[in-house]
C-alpha cells in the first residue's frame, strides 16, 4: 500500500508541473500583445521601454528579453558596416517609430509617452 500512495504521489506531482508548466508557457506576454495593451512602447533609442513607468516582472522581463536581442543586433550592424553602436540604434529608433502601428506607444524627445496616431 506504502508503494501505491507513492507513486500515486509522484504521479500527481508529474501532472501538476505539466499543467503550470504548459501554463506558465499561454500565460508568457508576446511583444504584440503587450504593445496592443499599451503595455510597451518604442523609444527614440532603439530599445523597448515600459509605458507607465513601473512595469510587472513579466512586462519588464519581456522588455529586457527584446533590448538584449535588439543590442547583439545592432552591435553586429555598427561592427559590419564600421560605424559605432549609437548610430545605429538612433537610426533603429527612427525606423521603429516609423513603423510603429497607430495606436501603440512612442516616447517622445521629452520623454512622454504618446500614442501614434493614424497617418492620413
């Protein structure tokens, strides 16, 4: 009996971790959609930034994830076409503004955070 209840136990176990874990993984915030609830928006400086200021562990975890990505990215594009790092993330920043999706936040020079409006 001792040896049923054990590994009754472990099965438990077994599928409790698959349940959080299959969770955890529907639960992890995309770039879209934490754009789409205002949640991030594009900086003049290339990068991520949080929108109100203070952002979650799962906000600011995702923020950190795609700054990281965007900084290899542009270290390998200011060493392949021999310029430095800022010029190219100032040059990302324009460029993301640009395509930025009307409604989704931009910071502005001040260091505001607006909504893009709709380009006519």
């Amino acid at each position: 009996m001792s040896s049923t209840v054990h590994r009754w136990t472990i099965q438990c176990v077994i599928v409790v971790l698959s349940v959080v874990m299959a969770c955890s993984t529907a639960w992890a915030l995309s770039l879209g959609d934490a754009k789409d609830r205002g949640l991030v928006g594009e900086r003049l400086s290339g990068y991520l930034g949080a929108v109100s200021g203070k952002a979650s562990s799962d906000v600011q975890s995702l923020i950190d994830n795609v700054n990281q990505q965007r900084k290899q990215r542009y270290q390998q594009i200011a060493k392949r076409n021999k310029t430095n790092l800022k010029a190219v993330e100032m040059l990302a920043g324009k460029t993301a503004m640009k395509k930025t999706k009307p409604g989704h936040y931009i910071q502005l020079p001040s260091g505001q955070w607006t909504k893009k409006e709709a380009t006519r």
